[in-house]
C-alpha cells in the first residue's frame, strides 16, 4: 500500500488531503503540521477575526472528526527536520522517521522579522494575541503598509487605537499596485485618522517604539511588523531540490525531483499562462493549489494555471484583485477611483494583464476572462462598459 505524505496542515496541505480521498487513493495519507492547531484558513485573521466579528470554529478547514473519519494520520506539533530523497523518508523532530512514497511540502512562508520585540500576524495566536491587544486601546505602531500591515491598522483603528504606520516606500502597496492605486489606499487610511510615515524606514523596535533610519524615535504601545513574508525552503534547499523564490515546480507542481511536489505559498511554479515562474503568497492559490498537487501525485495530467487572485477588507472598501501588473504599460478606470466604486485594469501592450474591481462584485470572471485570452481590447469600451 502507498504512502503520501503531505508536509505543512495548512489549507494546501488540508485540501490535498481532501482532494486524495475524493479522487479514490486508499493508500496511507500522513499529514503533517508544525503548529499544534488543525489546518486552518489565515484570511479571516487579518480581517473578521482580528476585529472579532467571526468565531474561532469558522477558521478551520474541516472539523475535528473529519481526519480520523476519512483515513488522514493528521500529526500536529510536529517539525520536519530533513527530507532524506535518497531513502524517500521524512525525519521528525521527535527523531523519528516516516517513510513515502511521494511528498507534497506545502510549508508556507514565515513573516520576515526585524530585531526588537515587535508582534507579528501569521498564525491563529497571532491574531488573538493582537485582538486581546487592541481591545486594551492605547497606541499601535504598524511597521509596513503592506497587505498585513493596513488591515492590521485597520482593525487596531476600529477598536479605537491610535495608529501609525511607517513604510520606506512612497506610498501604500507600492509594489503590488504601484503609485497610483497605492496612494487610494493610503488616502483611505488617512481619513480615519491613521498617521502615514511614508519614505522612512524602521531601523530598530525597542521596548517603548520604534527608532526609525532617519534617528527619529516614535514611541507606541505596541508594535506590529507586516514586512512580507519569505517562503519556507529550508527543506527543500538542504534536501537538494530546485529552490529559486521558492521551491521550483513544473506546472503540474512537480519538483526537481519526480516523487515531490509543492503547493501554496512555498512554491514557485511555471504559470502556463505567463510562461514564467511565479509564487503567489494569496489564499486562492493554497485553495485551488492543493488539490492540484493531490491529483498530480496521482498520475493525472493537471496543471496549476489559476491566475493569481486576492481579496481585501479595509474600513468600507472591499476589493478583489485578478492578474499580475508587471510588465503593465498602461492603467485604465471604469468608474471613479475617489467614489470607492469602480474597476481598474492594468495593461501591457494595449491587453489586459490585471484587474481589480473595488466595491463592485460579480465582475472577477470576465475580468480573468480578458486576462486569459490576451486579446487587444479598446480603451474606450474598457472604460465605460
């Protein structure tokens, strides 16, 4: 009997589990997590469950009785210290081994971290500890306007924090959106009273603050780091897998070496639509990633080729992103950018290569339709269809 083991209980890992089973493997499936939680979603701990408007049962992937239930050996609390490729087997913290027949990582990333004691948002104690924080009032220094970082100011505002954020680019999501649609959100938070440092970057958190590169000291009552998060590779680089960005896969999510692939976060995979390698950090690509990885360890010819989505909830602004804005030669509104109700498309040499639709729903699937087809679109139907 086969045995797939499946490194990293988080939702890429839980949805491979699931998607195993459905699709008939009555081999051994092991599922191993380093956190001693079961798999759950981390959207909701930056948005609804930081803020404290959804319970802690509504995070998790599937309910308790669901492993046992459907024959997944789930073993939480447990690093994977090496993968022994040689000997297919995985070495456990607790020193012991667990052969397979094929792997999945799915190790996600870890929030990069800055020298001083500064909270950090990346896990279900993260976002209590943070909530049990922000109930207290007081002042919140925010290191970073970064997805993490604004809907952490957001909520640290709704439970009625001072906030300051200090971000050493010019602007707001200035590498996800570039100038223009970063500064909307850095407008947005300025209107409800957050101090934005823009251009400064943190040089050191100390106990009462932080002391920024120009000398300047910023006292706060805490301080959250939202400064990106690196891909978790140690494995696969010691074991001597292909590691770029992150852990390079085919497009089928098949590693360097034939009996191991990658999902989620940690993996960086030939985007059949793009041609090039990318590693996308969302949700919807451990969502959708997983089951991917699942059908490919079992022979099926599948191929990952969503395309990178992400969603945001700040103060009343709700948006979806679809796409990638790099290469972008050009950006086109439908609808007023300053109303909060509107869409706004990048392109590159006049075709669509993102979109992103604000306070305006059921729009996402022909915006990934128009990125799809690579087709010359008309700048004045765009705007105004």
């Amino acid at each position: 009997m086969a045995t797939y083991v499946i490194v990293g209980a988080g939702l890429a890992g839980a949805k491979a589990a699931q998607t195993l089973r459905e699709e008939g493997f009555d081999g051994e499936v092991v599922l191993i997590g380093a956190e001693s939680e079961r798999p759950y979603e981390r959207p909701p701990l930056s948005k609804e469950y930081l803020q404290g408007r959804s319970e802690r049962n509504d995070i998790f992937v599937h309910a308790p009785e669901w492993y046992a239930d459907n024959g997944v050996d789930l073993r939480l609390g447990t690093p994977v210290t090496q993968i022994d490729l040689g000997h297919h087997l995985v070495r456990l913290g607790d020193g012991s081994r667990q052969p397979y027949d094929k792997l999945l990582i799915a190790t996600g990333a870890v929030p990069r971290r800055l020298p001083g004691p500064a909270y950090y948002l990346r896990t279900v104690g993260d976002s209590e500890a943070l909530r049990r924080r922000f109930a207290e009032g007081g002042s919140v220094l925010v290191v970073g306007a970064s997805w993490i970082g604004l809907e952490t100011a957001a909520a640290a505002r709704a439970a009625g924090c001072a906030v300051t954020v200090v971000e050493p680019e010019p602007t707001a999501l200035n590498r996800a959106l570039g100038p223009e649609l970063g500064a909307l959100f850095a407008r947005l938070h300025a209107s409800k009273g957050v101090d934005l440092r823009f251009g400064i970057a943190a040089a050191e958190i100390t106990e009462d603050g932080v002391r920024l590169s120009s000398g300047e000291r910023l006292s706060a009552d805490l301080v959250v780091a939202g400064i990106g998060a690196a891909p978790e590779v140690g494995l696969a680089r010691n074991a001597g897998l292909d590691v770029g960005q992150g852990i390079r896969t085919d497009a089928s999510l098949r590693t360097s070496h034939p009996d191991v692939y990658a999902a989620g976060d940690v993996a960086e995979f030939l985007h059949p639509v793009y041609g090039r390698h990318i590693r996308v950090e969302h949700w919807a690509n451990a969502l959708h990633g997983g089951p991917v990885a699942a059908r490919s360890m079992l022979g099926q010819e599948v191929v990952h080729d969503r395309l990178p989505y992400f969603f945001t909830d700040q103060y009343e602004l709700g948006m979806e992103f679809s796409g990638d804005i790099e290469g972008h030669d050009e950006i086109v509104y439908r609808g007023d950018p300053e109303s909060l109700e509107f869409i706004v498309y990048w392109l590159r040499d006049g075709r669509v290569v993102a979109g992103m639709n604000v306070n305006t729903w059921d729009v996402v699937d022909g915006i990934q339709e128009l990125i799809r087809s690579g087709a010359q679109v008309d700048v004045k139907e765009l705007s105004s269809g």
